[in-house]
C-alpha cells in the first residue's frame, strides 16, 4: 500500500509544530502538557473515571504528535489498577514523521522516556489499522492512519471516552460534520464521557443531536471555553450486515478455556492472559505446538497484495503486527527469531516485480543476492530486512509461559452448562468448565463447534530436512522455501519445503516421495541454492485452512437459528428485515490459519481478544466480516443453497 504523504509543518517560536495546510498548532504555546490535562484528562474525569475498571477504551480524533496519549499513559501508569488495561484508538489522516514528533515532544522533558518509546514504536504511515503495545500488553494503541469518517465506518467497539482533538472547526471542517458525530454516538455506550477543546455552537449542537449531553466549563490558555460530554443513549450496530453482529461480550475475567496449544489457541491466550483474563489451555499433545504448529522453523514474510480489498488489508496488517509481537516476545527458551531478513525470488518474474511494490522491499541484483544471502540463485530478487525464521518452538513456548495448561488430554465434546461450558474428553468424563471456550484445534474445531459450514479444508505439508551448507544465511522463497541454518533433532539443518496436499482422506506420515517432490522445486527454481542436496529427515503435519484461504475467527454462530433466519437471503430482501444473528454464548473459534499461521495468528488472537471482552476491534470491520465463522453459510444461503 502507498504511504500517506507526511506533513509540512512549521516552527513557532522554534518549539511548538504548526500544520502548514491547516495554519493550526498541534498544541498551546502556552504549555502543551498543561494544556492536554485541562482540556482532555480533566475533561473526561480522568483518574476517577477508571478507578475500580479492569479495562477502559479511549478514542482520540486526530492523534498529532502523540502527546494526549503520552500524557494519559502517565496518568494510567500512576492511578489506574496494576491489573488494569488501557485500549486506546486514535485516528489520524495526516501522520507527521518521526523527526518531527521527536522534536515536538522534546519540549517535554517530563515524559522523554515515554515520547522516545513511542518514536520508537511507531510504525509506517501506511494507510490502515496499526496495532502497537505497551507496558507488557497493558496498554494497547490502535492507530488508524485513515480519512475520520472512513476510519469510524471501519471502527467495530464501543469507547468509555473521547477525545476531540482536529484542528479547529473552521479549519479543519471535514473532523467536525454530522457523520463524524453520528458515528462517534454509534461507538458510544451508556456513561460514555468526550471532551474537546473546541467550543463552536454547530459542534455544541452536532453533539447533542446524537444523543451527548453537553455542558462547557472554562478553556485553557487564551481560549475562554471547552466542551464536556456524556452519552445518554444506547448505541445502535449498523445493520449492513446483521448476520456478522458483533456478539454481545460475556467475559469478565474468565475462565476462559483454549482448545489448542497451536500458533492460533497461543495467540488468543496471550492476548487474553494480557487482558487479565485466566486463561486455561487444554491440548492433545504433549506440550505447545505438537500439532500442525510444530514444523521445525516458521517463515514471516509479507504477501504480495497491494489493492484496497479486505484481504489485502488483513494480510498487510497483519505481517506489520506478526514482525512486532515476535520482537517484543519475551521468552527463557531464547529469542523468537532464528535469523533476520528474506529474499523472495517469487514463483517468477511477475509474482517478483508484485513483491517489488510492497513498502519496506529492496530489488536485489543477481550479484547484490549472492553477496546479500551467500549463495547464488541464478536471478535477481527482493529481500525484506524485517521478515525472517522464527524458532516456533520458543514462540509457541514463550506466548504460552505462565498460562495453566493441561497437555495429553483430548477434548471431545462441549456442553453448554449453567456457568458457561462444560470440556469433556472422549469417555464423556469432565475434563474443566468455563465461561467462555475458544475452540483452536484445526480440522477438530468442526466438530466441537457445532456449526454446519466453516469453510474448514485439511492441507498435508511435509517438509524436508537438508544436510547443512553453511554458505546459505538467509532463508529464501520460491514458490517452496528454504531456511538457513536451524537447530533440528539431528543437530543442524536446513528445511525445504513444502508440499501441499488437500482432502479428507489424508494423513501425517513421511513420504520419501514428498521429499523427492520438495528437491524437484528446488532444482527446477535454483539449482545452485543447494548443491547435491542430502536429505537428513523429514517431517509432515495436518493443517487446517479454508477455501478462501482467510483463517476463520469469531464467535460461533447458533446454526439453527441461521438457517432459520437466513435461508430466504437468496430472494433479495431489503437487509434491515433480517433479524440480527444469534450466537452460542460464549463459544468462539480460531481456526484455518493454513500455511500462514506464523504471520496472522497474532493479529487474529488480539481481535479475538477484544471480541470476547468486549473492547474495540484491532482491525477493520470489513476485516472482521471477512474472517467471520459464518461467512460461508452466508454465501451458500445467498446462492439459493441448503445446509442440514
């Protein structure tokens, strides 16, 4: 995706940033940080507000220098719950550079640590959802690099309070319209506080139309006035699509129960334990990643997509987020990652030049390659420095570290009971109850959820294990892949693959002849990579995927009331007669990550995560829509088909 185009700004006084398009300050002269805790944290009650709240979610329109969110981390870090999490989305259409909020944020010596951990942290202005954490998962920073009311159309949650902080009305008057408004009430709850600094009567009125009760209270500075608000109405879910509702939360602080020592049940109970929640994994291996997740070495590379479609979106998103979770990933075992940097050679020339375009990518001479990774690949090819080898192992190993897990116990059968859910194991025996489950098992999740269509497809992958070539230092994709160096059962290695195999009837043994097949692809696409290869061992599991290739996460649907509801889609009726949709309370699914687990999972266990607690979405709500477990029924229904 293209880069936003960063800002011009000038310099009053030599201290303080001003828009150059908008003639507007991004903050007083007279004391930026005096000015951020008059208007906004007082504003909203802040620290009473969330006194005694395990979670709270703060929106902020028009994120500027960052430096309303530094302030409100400092005050959370000083007054709110050690086990407390703060969820703070903030929009912003024009994203400055990094050298300019160093500079803006310098004038503040009191939260230089602050302002330089968010420098740090900040990532590309690309258009999109950027998912950033603090404080060990505590603080949670959303960053939506959008157009305002594209951003609000794409936000799925609801906020405890608000910040109104774009420039000014007459300035700026594109942050300030009834749309903006109206999703703001949308995105509010009951008690929902706001505060801004603007005291203009069109945004006065525009407020209270919606349903904000509005009173002003003296501003800051030489401005006479600000505004307060709180939200006094329910807010209402469009109802585009009501069969993708987003499901009423149920959790509070658990238990919650994962089926799943994978990537995907790791992701979600990390993300989960993050929050607060007691999270409990159950699993048929003996330890994390004993299934489809334990392939000796994982890749993490972007995907070649750079149009506006949801998929698109998700996958960019995604890969930025994957990069950041695996650098941030704290574990005993050692670091996540194996190696750094990738070359894609890509399928061929075309599928290349589409790796060319993606931010971050460097095109490689023939001889820049061979200097770069060690060996020759007879071509040219694009590396990316972030991407990389992640030792799965320790990841899988390190996002499960200090959550209670049960290994060698098969969960068969769940059973909705007074208190949530009852997990029993293949005798029908009591293995645990909770209040919520999220189901993360691979092709198993079919049968536990309970749910006519998934969309789940079984994919056999075996991999190959390689007699090392200490030249190759890099891991390198072709359509197959080929790692440097890794640790293996046997000691060192390299690990080709893989073989993609779909259908009911398969199974994980080794194949000599799935070998064979890995060596033809690397013979026919770079015979100098690995000269006589000699095959040390091997190794093949069962993934799940779906047959649009997108993992599928969310709530599970009650499948009778669906088909009740939805079976007449095909007629055409008007959407707004549908009636919303109907869940299994407190039952949810992660599953079909096929061959790209390493890379979507964390994203996907985060908006899990705030599905289940009923906190802002990290992602798009078409994003959402698209990886949601009723999505294939929907299509069926709509084609005029039918399901038992």
């Amino acid at each position: 995706m293209k880069k936003l185009k960063t800002p011009k700004i000038s310099w009053r006084d030599a201290k303080v940033p001003v828009s150059v398009d908008f003639d507007d300050p991004y903050f007083s002269s007279e004391g930026g940080l005096a000015e951020a805790r008059h208007v906004f944290l007082k504003g909203i009650g802040i620290p009473d507000v969330w006194i005694g709240r395990e979670q709270f979610a703060i929106g902020e329109l028009g994120f500027g220098t960052g430096l309303n969110f530094l302030v409100t981390l400092q005050a959370w870090r000083e007054t709110a719950p050690s086990s407390a999490r703060l969820d703070y989305v903030a929009i912003e259409g024009f994203p400055i550079s990094v050298s300019d909020r160093r500079r803006a944020l310098g004038q503040f010596p009191e939260i230089a640590p602050l302002a330089d951990s968010l420098a740090d942290a900040i990532p590309d202005p690309e258009p999109g959802f950027h998912l950033i954490t603090f404080d060990g998962g505590r603080v949670w920073l959303l960053l939506i690099y959008s157009d305002v009311a594209k951003a609000l159309d794409d936000l799925c949650g609801s906020m405890d309070a608000w910040y109104l902080d774009g420039f000014s009305p007459s300035r700026n008057p594109e942050m300030w319209r009834p749309s903006v408004f109206s999703a703001l009430a949308r995105l509010s709850r009951i008690g929902t506080r706001l505060a801004t600094f603007s005291a203009a009567g069109h945004v006065r009125r525009g407020l209270q139309e919606v349903g904000f009760d509005v009173e002003k209270r003296s501003g800051f500075g030489r401005k006479r006035e600000c505004l307060n608000a709180m939200f006094g109405d329910d807010n209402n879910e469009p109802a585009s699509a009501p069969w993708f509702r987003r499901p009423t939360a149920i959790c509070g602080n658990g238990p919650v129960a994962v089926i799943g020592a994978g990537i995907g049940g790791a992701s979600v109970a990390r993300a989960l334990a993050t929050r607060g929640i007691d999270v409990r994994i159950f699993d048929a291996g003996d330890g994390p990643a004993a299934g489809a997740s334990g392939t000796p070495a994982g890749l993490v590379q972007p995907r070649a997509l750079t149009d506006e479609s949801s998929t698109a979106k998700f996958l960019s998103q995604a890969y930025g987020h994957a990069v950041r979770t695996y650098d941030a990933l704290d574990t005993t075992g050692g670091s996540a990652w194996s190696s750094r940097g990738l070359l894609v050679m890509g399928r061929d020339a075309s599928d290349r030049a589409r790796y060319a375009k993606l931010n971050g990518s460097q095109l490689l001479s023939e001889a820049e390659v061979r200097e770069t990774v060690g060996v020759a690949v007879g071509d040219s090819g694009v590396w990316f420095d972030n991407a990389g080898t992640l030792n799965t192992q320790i990841v899988c190993d390190g996002l499960l570290e200090g959550i209670d897990a049960k290994y060698n116990c098969t969960v068969s059968g769940l059973d909705a009971v007074s208190s949530g859910w009852r997990l029993a194991d293949e005798n029908g025996e009591t293995v645990g109850e909770s209040t919520a489950v999220v189901i993360a098992c691979g092709m198993a999740s079919r049968t536990l959820a309970n749910f006519p269509d998934l969309g789940l497809v079984a994919n056999r992958g075996q991999v190959t294990f390689l007699k090392p070539n200490p030249d190759l230092r890099a891991p390198l994709t072709f359509g197959g892949y080929l790692t440097p160096l890794v640790e293996g059962p046997q000691g060192d290695m390299h690990v080709l693959g893989a073989t993609v195999d779909r259908g009911e009837d398969i199974d994980a043994e080794r194949r000599a002849a799935d070998d064979d097949r890995n060596l033809e692809l690397l013979a026919r696409r770079g015979p100098d990579m690995m000269r006589s290869p000699i095959v040390i061992g091997s190794w093949a599991g069962i993934r799940a995927e779906t047959r649009d290739r997108l993992p599928v996460a969310g709530a599970v649907p009650d499948g009778a009331s669906y088909l009740k509801d939805y079976q007449n889609l095909h007629h055409g009726r008007p959407t707004e007669s549908y009636p919303p949709a109907t869940y299994q309370s407190g039952l949810y699914v992660l599953s079909g990550l096929g061959s790209r687990g390493f890379m979507t999972a964390p994203l996907v266990g985060e908006m899990l995560a705030a599905l289940i607690t009923g906190m802002p979405v990290p992602v798009p709500l078409e994003v959402m829509q698209a990886l949601h477990p009723a999505r294939f029924l929907i299509r069926n229904l709509r084609r005029g088909g039918t399901h038992t």
